[in-house]
C-alpha cells in the first residue's frame, strides 16, 4: 500500500485535506452514488426477476424504494473511507472522518429500516395461489405486508436501540418484568391479530368481496393485522377489528354463485282465471328461454294469493351473478310481463282507480 500512502501524501490545503486525499474521498462519494443508483435500478429488478414466482398484484416496476440507493451509497462511503484510514496515510482531520464516517453507518442502518418497511410491499410476487385466484392473492398479499412491517418495526426499534447505546439484555430483561401487564393491555391486539389469521385460514371473504358482517356493508379493501377496511356503497371507509369479524357471522355476495329475481304482480280480482293461468305460463317460458336465466327447474310464475280487490302473482327466476346482468335481466322481465298481461287481456291492479270509481 506504499503506492496509496505516497497518493494521499501532501500539505493540508482545504479543511484538513490534502489535495489527493480530497480528490480520493470525491470519488469515493461519486462512484458510492453511483453503485446506489445501478443497484435499485438494474441489480435489484433483475435480482427480483429471478425470486419473482408472479407478476405484481399492482402491475407496477420492480424498481426498489429510493431509500435502497441512500443505503448502499451510505454503507459504500463507510466501509471506503475506513479503507483508507485503513491501508493508507489519509492527510485529513482523523477525529472529523472518524465521525463522518460513523454518520454514513448510522444512517445505513436506518436507510436500511426504511428501504426493508417498503419492500414488504414487493412480497406479493412471492405469493402464488392455486389456480388464477387473485381475490385470494390479495388478501393473503395484504395480511403477509402487515407482518412484515411489524417484523421492520421491531426489529428496528432494538438494531437502533442497541445503535445508541442501549444494553439490550437489561431491556430484555426488563420486558419480562413488564410483559405481564403488556400482555393484558394489548389483549385486544391479540385478539385482532389472530382474528387476521383466521380469516386467511377459513377465507370468508377475499380482499375485493362484498360483504356484510358485524351490521357493516360493503367492499373489502384490505385485511391487516389489527383491522379490515371496508368502503361502504356511500363510498366512505369503515374499520372492523378482525376479532369483531371472526365472532359474527359473514355474508359474502360476491361468493354467489346466481343472483334471485322475484318481482311480484298485481292484477284486479275480477281477471279470469284462464287468462291467469296462460300469463304465468307463457311468462314462465319466455324468461327460461333467455340465455341469461339460471336454474330453469327451480323458476316458476304462480298465482300467490287473493285480496279483497287484486290477484296477487309471485314469481321466482335467477340470472348469472351478475348486477348488471340482473338489472338489465329485471327490467326485461317486468316488460316481459307487461306484454303477456296485455295479450291475456289482464289489467294491473290500481288503487288509485278503484277508489275514485267507489267515490263515484
């Protein structure tokens, strides 16, 4: 290392550095920047194409979060600048190097804590279900990113506890002390934590379902350690504890498998029964026949019950699972009905009517 010694020889010039030892220590930074930049845009994505088992849920880039460039140029310009103090002579002041250089470690390990917090959102391409099931991929994506920040959290609180100085075995032993009171503080937490895992276990519903459970309604967003969020048909975001979840039951609409379409009829009481009949025949036909129809042996059209001053016609179809399909269905039918009543000769049923004629 003669050759590196007699480099960084010289006569402090600026700030304690002698020209050579400045021009090395500007490199250094330059080609620490550098090595940060090629890693979160080339190395990485490239690293997570080959661990990759799927596509994003997102659809988004696999370009790491800035904080992993920061990371590696900081862990590069610590480890370079103890390499010269090292293996040469550096003429500079030992003292502010020293603390420069234990500044550009600290701040890796933080870096480090935050570029880790953010890539849990890069664990979604590690998850595979079976089959194309990407409601399923969603929620398990959404419970896996919870734990992992949790894990970050943790972990970094000691990485930057023992950092400052803290002894860790005291405060180990001093969360033993505590735990039992920890412990029933956040039984709640518990609670919610484990209702998290019992809702990816037995999957109710999936992250993108519609949902009614604990008097709540709406669309599952995601599904967290504590909490699922749920936005409601009026667009606001509503939180449930997962414990609440887990000990009330769940209706899923998303999990339907056809939709029910049940309009009812009203005709006056004086309609002739034959022409009752061939409407609910003929209605009952034209609906089955409908390639949006569903479960043609459980559909029929059938005289319900007789009131005073109206025949009352029940029906029963279903369609696809669909809501669109089921209000276009809906509507067709209603016209559908509209038609037979009028081939049949029957008149609906009109209150308003009936009582202006008594009036008279």
């Amino acid at each position: 290392m003669d050759e590196l010694v007699d480099f960084l020889a010289g006569e402090p010039q600026f700030l304690d550095f002698s020209q050579n030892t400045l021009i090395l220590v500007i490199l250094s930074g330059i080609g620490a920047t550098i090595s940060g930049i090629l890693s979160r845009r080339v190395i990485f994505p490239r690293l997570m194409d080959i661990i990759a088992k799927t596509e994003r849920i997102d659809g988004r880039d696999l370009f790491a979060p800035r904080s992993l460039a920061w990371m590696i140029g900081c862990i590069i310009m610590s480890m370079t600048l103890n390499w010269i103090s090292a293996n040469g002579e550096p003429v500079w002041n030992d003292e502010w190097m020293e603390n420069i250089s234990n500044l550009f470690y600290a701040g890796f390990v933080i870096l480090m804590l935050l570029a880790a917090f953010r890539l849990v959102d890069y664990i979604d391409v590690l998850i595979v279900v079976e089959g194309d099931n990407m409601a399923a991929r969603r929620s398990l994506a959404s419970v896996a990113e919870s734990i992992g920040r949790v894990v970050v959290v943790v972990l970094g609180f000691f990485i930057i506890a023992g950092l400052i100085g803290v002894d860790a075995n005291s405060f180990v032993a001093g969360l033993g002390v505590t735990g039992l009171v920890i412990a029933l503080a956040a039984k709640d937490s518990v609670a919610n934590m484990f209702g998290a895992i019992s809702i990816l276990i037995d999957q109710p519903f999936n992250v993108g379902d519609w949902i009614v459970v604990d008097g709540v309604e709406g669309e599952v967003i995601s599904i967290g350690l504590r909490t699922t969020q749920v936005r409601s048909s009026a667009d606001t975001m509503i939180t449930v504890p997962n414990s609440n979840i887990t000990n009330s039951s769940v209706e899923n609409f998303s999990q339907r498998r056809f939709r029910r379409i049940v309009p009812t009829f009203d005709f006056e009481s004086d309609s002739n029964q034959d022409a009752l009949k061939k409407f609910c025949d003929s209605l009952c036909e034209q609906v089955i026949n409908d390639p949006r129809s569903t479960k043609p042996e459980d559909s029929w059209v059938r005289v319900k019950s007789f009131a005073p001053s109206m025949v009352i016609v029940a029906t029963n179809f279903y369609c696809i699972s669909s809501a669109k399909v089921q209000r276009e269905f809906t509507e067709d039918i209603l016209l559908m009905a509209r038609s037979r009543a009028e081939e049949n000769n029957l008149v609906f049923h009109e209150p308003r009517k009936r009582q202006h004629h008594q009036q008279m």
